[in-house]
C-alpha cells in the first residue's frame, strides 16, 4: 500500500537516468534519503550514485527489492532480461515497478515479473538529467490509481508526464525521446546562419539556444496557439516573414514531420529487436 505515504524506491540499476531521478525526487521532497535505495554491479557505478545523491547502493539487486515499495527498472533495454531474471522470485504483488527502459513492453516485463504484477511503462527524454524531461507513460493492467498518479506525481516532478496508450509509446520516443536531438540540430543550424551573417560563434550559439528556451517557454506559459505566437512577431513585409519564406522554400516543416514518423517507426522495429532477443 502506497497511498500518500513517502514511499519506498529502490532504483535497479544506478546509471544516469537513476541518479538524474533520484536527484529530482529528492529535491522535490517526494522521497526521503533513507527510504531510497540503488542497486548496480559495477562498483564504480554505485559509488557514482553515491557522490551524486548522498543515497545508498549496494550491489545485490534482491536487496533493493525487499527493502523497497516501489522499483525503478533503470537498466538499458540489452540487459533488462538478465534483470528480470534475478529479482522474478523476490518481487511480489505488494511492489509498484516503474520501468524506464526504452522499447521494453508492458507484455515482456509481465513475462519476465509474472503474472498480476502492478507495472508502469516510461518514455523519458535527457533533459530529465537537469530536470526539464518530458514523458509519456503507460499503466499495465494490474496498476491501480494510486500507483498512477504516484508514478504521474513523480515524473512530474522531473519535468512533464503525459499519460498514453502503450500503443503509443513509440510516438513518444519519436517526439520527445528523439526530439532533443533535432532540436540541437536546430539550434547548431541557427549558429551557423549567425555566423555566416558576421555573428562570433559564442554569441551565436548563445543566441541561438536562448531563442529556442525563450520561444519554448513562451508556448508553455501563454498557452497561445502557435500560430497566434507566429503572427504576433511578424509584421507585413518585415524581416520575420521573409525568414519564415525562406524556411517554408527549404520544407522545414515536412522535414520535422518526417523526422518523428522515422524515429517512431525506428523505434517500433527496435522494440521488435528487443523482444525477439529475450
Ligand atoms: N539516458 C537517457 O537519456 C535515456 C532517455 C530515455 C530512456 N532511457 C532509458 O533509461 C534506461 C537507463 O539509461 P541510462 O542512461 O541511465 O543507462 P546507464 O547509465 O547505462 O545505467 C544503467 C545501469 O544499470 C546497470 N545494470 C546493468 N545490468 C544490471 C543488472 N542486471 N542489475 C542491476 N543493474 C544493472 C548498468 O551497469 P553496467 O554499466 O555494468 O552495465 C548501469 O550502471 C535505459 O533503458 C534507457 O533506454 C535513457
């Protein structure tokens, strides 16, 4: 039973994504330092983990899963099995298990866990290393309210959760899991065209990048429609319309649309991978 009792995490697998979650958990007070507890075989992981969080880790997986309330699958999507494998005899009904892993489905942590056990599935993206993620997330079947909106209370907590079909999580990963990654390109392509017009690099990449933040937080905070957003900076015959001429001559948009519908389509066939090789 969870409920709006602290509960108790245990993070299998202290990599990157566990430490940037146990980082934020904390700092929001939804955890407590005693209650929060790592697992990872590699020493130099562990004492990592603890540099970072000031929490505990050991090195026994089992561990982690009888002392705690609620597991963090945070182990890449290659070794999730050999994970699954260790703890199916130690978890038990009694556990809310958040997996994090990329392409891992609802049905293959069932397989692997056993039948009846409370899961939720997590898309996340890298801005949850410095707290500013945006995640989709799936319930299994077992889960109840309470474990959804602790897992929607904690992720929001790292940034923002949506919560989605499984069906379409590889949207997610398309979008937002992907997306940081277009979004430099955008950014280093920004750059260069202040470059090209005289701009230093450091100040054009500055610019370029406080643009980017700026426009994107102008979305979130006014809750304008965009192109509501667009229109407002750009007077008749100006220098904004002639910019976004020239970005509509160059298909910016399909281009960003193609990018998702590859990537979610990637990820679709990968999930497929991972399955095939468990
Ligand atoms: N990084 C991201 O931006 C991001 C974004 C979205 C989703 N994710 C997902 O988040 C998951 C974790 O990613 P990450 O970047 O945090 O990976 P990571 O830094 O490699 O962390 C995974 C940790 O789990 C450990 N591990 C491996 N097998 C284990 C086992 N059987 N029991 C316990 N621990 C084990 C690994 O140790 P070894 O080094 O010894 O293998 C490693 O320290 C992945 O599934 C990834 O798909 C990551």
């Amino acid at each position: 039973m969870i409920g709006t009792v602290i509960p108790r995490v245990g993070f299998l697998g202290a990599g990157k994504m566990a430490t940037a979650l146990a980082r934020g958990w904390l700092a929001a007070g939804l955890v407590k330092n005693d209650k929060v507890i790592a697992s990872d075989p590699l020493n130099q992981s562990r004492q990592a983990f603890r540099g970072e969080t000031g929490l505990r880790a050991v090195e026994n997986n089992n561990e982690v899963v009888s002392s705690s309330d609620v597991l963090v699958l945070a182990v890449k999507p290659q070794t999730m099995a050999e994970l699954l494998q260790d703890i199916r005899r130690s978890v038990t009904g009694d556990h809310l298990i958040v997996s994090i892993a990329a392409g891992v489905a609802l049905r293959q942590l069932e397989e692997g866990l056993g039948p009846d056990r409370r899961l939720v599935r997590v898309m996340p993206n890298t801005p949850c290393l410095i707290g500013v993620s945006a995640s989709g997330y799936a319930p299994g079947e077992r889960a109840t309210a309470e474990d959804i909106a602790l897992v929607d209370r904690l992720l929001n907590a790292v940034g923002k959760a949506f919560r989605l079909p499984e069906c379409l999580l590889d949207a997610v990963t398309g979008l937002s899991g992907s997306g940081p990654a277009y979004v430099f390109t955008v950014i280093e392509a920004l750059s260069d065209g202040g470059v090209r017009v005289g701009l230093p690099r450091d100040i054009a990449t500055a610019l370029a990048a406080q643009t980017v933040y700026g426009a994107a937080k102008m979305v979130l905070d006014t809750g304008l429609h965009l192109g509501v957003l667009k229109d407002m900076v750009t007077s008749p015959g100006g220098t904004t319309i002639a910019g976004l001429h020239a970005l509509e001559r160059g298909g910016v948009r399909a281009a960003l649309m193609d990018a998702v519908e590859a990537a979610t389509r990637r990820s679709a066939e990968l999930a497929g991978k991972v399955a095939s090789s468990q």
